[in-house]
C-alpha cells in the first residue's frame, strides 16, 4: 500500500511538473517585422520588453498564432528552471488579446511548421540577417522577391574614359614615354 501511495505521488508530481507540451505552436506562421525584432532582443539577451537594458538568458518565447505579438521570458540567474507554461499562456493572451503558444525555449525555435522542419537552433552571436536567413529557411518569413537588376550596356564614353584613365596612369608611372602615351591617346579618341 506504502509504494502504491508513493509511485502515485510520484506520477502526480511528474504530471505537474513536465511541461505541457500542448502549449507548442504548430501549423502555417509567418513572423512579423515587429515579431522579428522582439525576436532578436529576446535571442540576445540585451533588452527586456520594458526596455531597460540587461543581460539575461532566455528561457521562453511565446507568438501568438497570427505571428504579430509576442511574450517572453528571461532567466535573470544562470540556472533556471521552466515556468508555468499554463500561466505565462494566460499572461501572453491577456497582454496581447490573442491566443499565444511557445515559439522558442531558450535558442531553440519548437514550432512546428507545417511542410518545413523547425526544429533548429539560433546562436545569440549570429547577425540579424544570419537570423532571418535561417527564419526563412524554416518557412516563418515571406521570401521577398528580389528584383532582377538588368545589365546596363557600356557606354562607349565611360569605355574612352577607363582606357584614357589607365593610359594617364601609366605615364604617371613613367612606364610609358610622352610620344607613346599622346599616340596611344589618339588612338582611344578616335
């Protein structure tokens, strides 16, 4: 009866404990540019979301599932444990006004992302274009159409000049005598 009790108070205290892992995003998101930013400062560590400046790990980070607001969470001490998951869910909704669920625990995105595999990684170092690469590549940012830069032809003038620049350089230099560099420069103008 003794180890009933105990093995039942244990399962108890493990349900309670674990994190729910229903609180993960799943399904299509695409992040905003204002999600984007609150990202990288969530990631660094440098700035709270009141705006004071500090250095703390992350340990949280919570979208709601339009991908416009977020919540976060710092660990203010190097060794934390996990909130309560259920809580900080009402906390994000109640701050945003929309349904929320964890994008990230500590560097590690944990959506799931429908087609894409998510799971990966942000090292606090990386650049922000190193960030939104690899959001991208996850499927969570709108790739932009780049737009195709078309060649433009030479233009015979700015050919004359170069040639004519290059010429005056190597006189410059003393690589080429004063006759050679006035009948190469005839050469060029006509």
């Amino acid at each position: 009866m003794r180890n009933a009790f105990l093995y039942f108070f244990l399962l108890i205290t493990l349900f309670f404990i674990t994190p729910s892992y229903s609180e993960v995003g799943r399904g299509e998101l695409k992040l905003s540019d204002r999600t984007i930013d609150s990202f990288m400062n969530y990631i660094s560590g440098k700035t709270s979301q009141s705006g004071k400046s500090s250095f703390n790990k992350p340990l949280v980070f919570w979208v709601t599932e339009d991908g416009t607001n977020v919540s976060w969470w710092y660990c203010p001490e190097g060794n934390c444990r996990a909130g309560n998951p259920g809580k900080e869910r009402r906390h994000c909704k109640r701050r945003t006004g929309k349904d929320c669920y964890i994008f990230a625990r500590k560097r590690l995105i944990v959506w799931t992302n429908t087609g894409k595999l998510s799971k990966s990684t942000i090292k606090s170092k990386w650049s922000r274009t190193e960030v939104i690469a690899k959001l991208a590549s996850l499927g969570f940012i709108e790739e932009e159409k780049k737009p195709v830069l078309k060649k433009k032809p030479k233009n015979k003038g700015s050919s004359q000049l170069d040639k004519l620049e290059a010429l005056k350089k190597l006189f410059d230099d003393g690589l080429i005598t004063p006759e050679e560099f006035l009948s190469r420069k005839k050469i060029i103008l006509n």
